[in-house]
C-alpha cells in the first residue's frame, strides 16, 4: 500500500512539472505566450540615418511616439560589416560632454542630431545601434512648449581641418540663460554630413546674435547647412548673466 501512494505522488509531480515547465519559463523571460516567444519591445526613437565624416559619427533619431521626450542619453554601438562589434561610445567615451549624447524636448515626428567622435575606428563601422538611459516623456496630453529663440543659418565655411557654421540667434520676450543650438550639415545630394552641436549662455530678451558653431573635421566641398535649432537648458548650473 505504502509503495502506490509513493507511485501515485511521483505521477502527480511529474505531471505537474511536465504541464508548468512552458508556464514557469513564460514568468522568467516575462512572456505569457505557451512557446515562449520573446516580445518586441519598441525603440525609445527611430534612427532615421547616420553618417561617418572624417572620424566623426552623426546619427538622426525621430520620435514617433505621441509624447514629448524631455531627455534622454544615448549610447552607440558600432559594428563592422561581419557583425564584429567595432566599440561602444557615449558621455564617458566622449569625455563627459553631454552635448554629444542627449536627446532634449524632441516632438512628436520631429529629429534630433547625435554626434560621436569615433576617430579613425569610424571606417569600420557598417551599422549602429542605439541604447538609451535616463529617460523622462512628458505627460501624453501636455501641451508643447513655447519656442523662446528661434535659430537660422547664415554661412558655412570649410577649411583643411575644421568647419564653422555662422548662425543668427533671435531670442523672444523671454531671456534665455543657456541654450543648447545644433546645425545639421548635408551634402549637395541631401546625404546628412554631419551634426555640429554647441551650448551657449545669456542670450537677453529680444536680442538678435551671431553665433559661430565649430566642427573639428573637413566636409566634403558643396557641404551646407539644412537645419539649425535651438533649445533652452533649464537643468545643470545657470550662468550670471548681465
């Protein structure tokens, strides 16, 4: 008697662990599927396209989310043309500079320019893909923020080991502490070049100034400027200003 109701227990635990083994899996890798198949999980953005210029990678992500991405930093990875991961670049690789690798107060539907100085290792690279931290969406019914400067292009000049974009800055009825103003840079064909990227400070109210962005890398001849804009920098330290 005793041996059957040994029988009989073993039976029921196999049977148990049989029939709960796909279930136990799913809670493990976070799926409720029987076949245990991963779910897709979205991008925070779309990489609309990228470019290597001269050691520099620039990459334009899109947010096709219906919020506001207030921030978010970003880590890229480059591999080559056999898969073969090249190396990993973001704010420590890029010396701290911030500028480099975070996302700010992007729209719905609108782009963003990173930049990464990879050096000569960027001729390697045959694709990239990024991975994102620390970040923060605005609420799905906040209303966009009001433009506080508006940013628009007035020369481009190459030289033999850098580029300057010349822009002029026209700020509102609000003064603007510091501001963080990007230019994207296309060739003749609309190929995106590259992205220049620089901070500024104390832009008063109503003001009209000439800003001059410099990029330490050529760009091929007939390179201009497509876009330029700004955005105001409310975190971090804020400048005394006259």
């Amino acid at each position: 008697m005793h041996k059957l109701v040994v029988g009989a227990l073993a039976l029921v635990l196999t049977g148990l662990l049989t029939t709960g083994c796909s279930t136990i899996r799913a809670q493990v890798d976070g799926s409720t599927r029987s076949d245990s198949a991963p779910i897709e999980v979205a991008p925070v953005l779309e990489t609309a396209e990228w470019a290597v210029n001269d050691g520099l990678v620039s990459v334009m992500v899109r947010n096709d989310d219906s919020r506001v991405l207030r921030t978010a930093t970003v880590a890229l990875q480059g591999v080559d043309a056999d898969g073969v991961l090249v190396g990993v670049w973001d704010t420590a690789t890029m010396a701290g500079e911030s500028a480099c690798c975070t996302v700010l107060g992007l729209e719905p539907g609108e782009q963003f320019g990173l930049y990464f100085a990879v050096g000569p290792q960027a001729e390697r690279i045959a694709d990239v893909e990024l991975s994102f931290s620390e970040i923060s969406w605005a609420k799905a019914d906040a209303e966009a923020a009001e433009p506080v400067a508006a940013a628009v292009p007035q020369d481009t000049m190459l030289g033999p080991d850098r580029t300057v974009v010349v822009a002029r800055v026209e700020t509102g009825e609000q003064a603007v502490p510091r501001a963080l103003v990007q230019a994207v840079l296309r060739g003749r064909s609309g190929k995106l070049i590259a992205v220049v990227t620089g901070r500024w400070s104390c832009f008063a109210a109503g003001e009209d100034r000439r800003i001059r962005m410099e990029l330490f890398q050529r760009v091929p001849v007939g390179t201009g400027v497509d876009t330029v804009t700004i955005d105001r920098l409310d975190t971090g330290p804020q400048p005394t200003c006259p």
